[in-house]
C-alpha cells in the first residue's frame, strides 16, 4: 500500500485516474485534492477487496486488471452480479448510505492495482464538489440498473441470448475474463460457454 506522491509509478497512476469514468472531467484543484487521500494497492488473482456482510467500507478506482462483483448464499453458491476493469470502479456507497453491511463481495478476477480511500473520507469529499457527487450518484445508479438488468437476463434469455448480450456490451472483456468465471456470470457451463463462442467465432 503506498501514496501516490511516493510510487515509483506515480505519473503513469495519475494518468490512469483521469481516464476513470468518475473522475475524467474533475477539475485539477479537485483532482489533487482527492489524490492525498488516496491509497495505491496490489491484489493477488481471487484476493477479496471487501467481504460480504463487512461494515468497513471504501471506494475503489481500477488502475489495472478486473473485479467482480459476487453474492454467496449459506450454502457457498456463488452468482456474479457484474465485471469491472480499468477505468471503471467499485463501491460500497449504497450500503453506506442505508446503514447496512456490504450485501456483496468485491473480489479480483485477475491481478489488479487498485486506488482506494474509506468511504467516510469519500463522502466527505463529494459533500465538497457537488459536480462530482453527482457524476458518482448516476454512476451508482446505473450500476444497480445494470445489475438488476443481467439478473433478469438470466431468466429471459436462452444460453446464445446471454452471450450475445455480454458481448454486444462487454466485447473488450470477452478473451480477458477466464472461462469459468465468464460462464459462471452468464449461468452456463464451461462446455457450453466454449461451444458458443466457437459459433460465434465461426459466424464473423
């Protein structure tokens, strides 16, 4: 774990932040503001960011690498609620904001970098710049969208629907998401999966 101001990658990260959806259009004054509360942190493949049920919250910017986004019912049956890669983030805002624990899991899928601070800090932060807050809010709102959206997905559409879905909108995590996550997302088995997407291959 490191500041930004002592990484020896630190040009490429501030770079790297402001290509992130949430933060690209934040004025500079805001930007390095926001940059001395934040926290530079390596995961290994399959680490855990965040616990299902924990109270210790934070907000996360992908620098590098892929997150997932998980619920485990008692019996450890896992379903994936959704992807995220570099540019993109992750949150526990929601829970923060209704008081509750983290209804979900937030786990790595590859290596991953990512920049970090606590959700109180956070909050504070966008409590000072409201164009900010509200570019977060609507993100967090379309990621509950999204969610809510893929659950009804597994219901709705056949095995080729779902992939042709998941590529239509996520064709640039299509090779980089391992096979048995990727199924395990799309409620398929890893034998399907790889049939489908060698009809897909064979009908470009």
């Amino acid at each position: 774990m490191s500041s930004i101001a002592i990484h020896p990658q630190r040009n490429t990260i501030r770079l790297q932040l402001k290509q992130n959806l949430i933060l690209r259009e934040m004025p500079a004054s805001a930007f390095e503001e926001l940059e001395r509360e934040l926290e530079i942190t390596e995961f290994r493949k399959g680490e855990p960011l965040v616990r299902q049920g924990a109270t210790g919250m934070e907000q996360f910017f992908i620098l590098d690498g892929i997150l997932k986004r998980v619920v485990n019912n008692p019996q450890g049956k896992e379903m994936i609620l959704r992807f995220a890669a570099e540019t993109d983030m992750d949150t526990s805002y929601a829970a923060w904001r209704l008081k509750t624990p983290i209804p979900y899991s937030i786990v790595t899928v590859t290596r991953a970098r990512v920049a970090k601070l606590s959700m109180p800090h956070w909050v504070e932060f966008l409590d000072r710049h409201d164009q900010v807050k509200l570019r977060f809010e609507y993100e967090v709102m379309r990621l509950m969208s999204e969610v809510m959206a893929h659950t009804i997905t597994l219901h709705l559409l056949d095995a080729p629907g779902r992939l042709a879905r998941f590529i239509r909108k996520h064709q640039d995590l299509l090779d980089r998401i391992p096979k048995k996550e990727l199924a395990s997302y799309l409620n398929l088995t890893p034998e399907t999966l790889s049939r489908l997407k060698q009809r897909v291959g064979g009908s470009r």
